[in-house]
C-alpha cells in the first residue's frame, strides 16, 4: 500500500510536470470558477508559492485574508493593509501583524484551499504540516480546495485528523 508521502511525490512530480503557460491557463479557469463562490464574502486565501494553482486573480479582485503561521503548526487569517507582506519561516509570504487585522475563524465565510492532491470524496492530501486540518477543524466556513485536475487520486486519502472540503475546483471540473 502507498502512504501519503509517496502520494505527495507523485501528485508534486504531476504538478510540476505542467508547463508555466498550462498553469497560467488552468490557474485563470479554476480563479473564474471559484469567484461566484467569493462575492460579498469573507475570504480566507493563501498565497500561491511554486507551481501551486495560482489564485493571485482572485486575491487581487477580492479583500482576502492570508494565513499567519503561529507556533505549534498553527495559523491565523489576517487581512494585510496596504498589500504588505513578510517571508515566513517556509520562504512563504505572509501578513506582516502590524500592517495586517486580525480576521476571526467565525468571521470566515470562504478558504480557498490549496491541496498537492484530492479525491471525488472531497478528501485533500496537504503538505503534510497539518496547518490547514487544525485551522479547519472548528472552522464553519465554507472549504473550497482547488487543484489541476492531474492532482486527482483514485484512493482513500482521509486519516482521523483529515478534514474533508465541501467543494473542489480544477479546470476541467467541481466535485
């Protein structure tokens, strides 16, 4: 049986593999899918970092929340003014707390999920930090993940501290 490390290093190899401009394509598809999701809400997003789907196009039409990463493989939404951000520990950019406002978990309505894979059951496979099942655990908002659809598994991906999203958006479908 494959464990979850080996499905992160197939799923990252199979992203990776897509070239920049099919990224650019796909990234545009999922961000035109995902915005009647967003209008008028709370959004709680992320920044895209590598060969991630690249959600800039949203982040930039929308007022987003960014995660903060705390001690303890937590993190916090934060709204950053004036678009200013700071490298975190991972090289990933981030709100700076004193140019950014904190955002509550109850005051989410939208995360925006970033996944290295996924199933029809709605089940993500993350980095394996466990920052995004911690924050998700008690949060009601609705959990949107999107992925290239080369990013999907055909196995059970769900272990006791997984949280599964309500809907996942590739450029070529919604489960």
């Amino acid at each position: 049986m494959i464990n979850k490390k080996q499905l992160r290093k197939i799923c990252l190899d199979r992203r990776d593999s897509l070239t920049e401009k099919e990224r650019e394509d796909a990234s545009l598809a999922i961000c035109e899918k995902l915005l009647p999701y967003l209008e008028g809400k709370t959004v709680f997003s992320y920044y895209p970092c590598g060969s991630e789907v690249d959600v800039s196009a949203v982040n930039e039409m929308i007022d987003v929340a960014y995660p903060l990463v705390r001690p303890e493989h937590q993190m916090d939404a934060w709204k950053p003014l004036n678009h200013k951000m700071i490298m975190n520990r991972y090289g990933i950019p981030e709100p700076d707390p004193a140019h950014s406002l904190f955002i509550s978990k109850e005051d989410i309505d939208v995360v925006i999920v970033p996944c290295v894979g996924f199933n029809e059951k709605k089940q993500r496979l993350g980095h394996g930090g466990g920052y995004y099942d911690r924050y998700l655990k008690d949060c009601r908002a609705m959990k949107i993940a999107v992925a290239y659809e080369i990013q999907k598994l055909d196995c059970d991906l769900a272990e006791e501290n997984d949280i599964p999203v309500d809907l996942i958006i590739t450029e070529k479908s919604a489960y």
